[in-house]
C-alpha cells in the first residue's frame, strides 16, 4: 500500500482573471488548458513539488509500484529512505544499490523505471510506513486542481506560462509573437529561480558558506 502526507490544492479556475484579461475574451476552459500546460512544464522544469511517498511492506512480496497521488505524476525520484539511511537514484538507475530494511535487517532494493521498487530478499513480515520514496510530481494532464504551492509562490510565473504560450496561436484576435517572447523570458527565468529555491529549501535572508577542507 502507498500512502502520502496530505497537502492543499486549489482550483485552475483560480488563475485565470489575469490570463482572460490579457488576451481578451478567452473561454475559460482554454486558459483553464494552457495554464495547466504551464503547471505541468513548471513542475517538470522546477522539481520544486516533492511528496513523500510512503510504502507498507508485506510479508513475501518484493515488486512495489510507487503509485503518486490522484491526478498528479512522477516527475522523478530522488531518494528511498528505510530504515537508518536513504538512497538517491537518477532517473534512469537500475543497478541495485544496499540498504537497510527493517522488516529482515538488511537487504538489496533497486529502482526499476518508471516507478517500481524491487526488494530482495522479499520481507518476512508487513511493516507499516516501512519505506518512503522522496519524488518530485507534477499534475497529470487531467488535473483540475494543483498543489497550493504553485498558487502561492509561483502565481505569477503559471500566468506568464500560459500567456507566452496563448499569444504563439497563430489565428487569434491576441497572437503577438513579441509579447510571446517577452512572456517566456519572464517564464524563464521564473522556472529558474524556482529550482533554485528548490536546492535552498526555500530558505530566505543570509546562508553562510562552508568551504571545503582540502587534505
């Protein structure tokens, strides 16, 4: 069984005032569309929507499918953690790598692309929560709603999003390549700066530097 901590969403609808006001009178469910276009690109760009996934062990079962919440998606992920460590993986990692199991005291667990997890030896016991997996997610391309964050923090990015990619239609009453293009770099630099508070852990104010101890 998967589990996750919960988190807030909130609605599309939320963000398009300024797309609909940019562009004119846009229907509603196309700006709805093309800002979660820009949600997703975000997401997948950023990283910085992480959820631990939690994973119940069973007793002589060793494939796991890392299931993401309802109406989102794996971007990738970044770290299984049981027990007194954690692993990190790549993408496309596929070699096992050891770590400590609870449930037997040791044993091999790798991750099998897209999203599943091998355990060998298979547990002798069902541990509750006995494993998290750390991965990055974006909304799936049904979603209606998305994580709170993106709403919060990044309002203005999503907008600038969408709008670079609405004024690219060819056709429309709006289409301006130039603003498009001013759009995007804005957007830009947007996802940028939102991996990098990603790497900080959205910290604020002064971080002091540690230099390496060269020996």
């Amino acid at each position: 069984m998967i589990v996750y901590d919960p988190f807030e969403t909130v609605p599309l609808s939320n963000f398009t005032p300024e797309v609909i006001v940019a562009t004119g009178d846009i229907p509603s469910d196309m700006a709805e569309s093309y800002i979660r276009q820009a949600v997703i690109d975000f997401a997948h760009r950023s990283q910085v929507v992480r959820r631990k996934l939690w994973v119940d062990l069973q007793a002589c079962v060793g494939d796991y499918l890392i299931e993401p919440p309802k109406c989102e998606q794996i971007v990738s992920i970044q770290r299984i953690c049981g027990g007194d460590g954690c692993l990190s993986f790549t993408p496309i990692a596929d070699e096992p790598c050891c770590a400590y199991l609870p449930c037997c005291g040791g044993g091999v667990v790798w991750f099998v692309p897209p999203y599943t997890i091998n355990i060998d030896p298979t547990p002798v016991n069902d541990v509750c929560r006995a494993l998290f997996v750390d991965a990055s997610v974006a909304p799936s391309r049904d979603a209606c709603e998305v994580d709170r964050i993106y709403y919060d923090r990044f309002h203005e990015a999503i907008i600038n999003g969408a709008l670079y990619r609405l004024f690219l239609i060819k056709g429309t009453a709006w289409y301006d390549p130039n603003v498009a293009l001013a759009y995007k770099g804005l957007y830009d630099t947007s996802v940028a700066a939102g991996g990098v508070e990603r790497l900080m852990g959205f910290q604020r104010g002064r971080i002091k530097l540690h230099g390496a101890r060269i020996v």
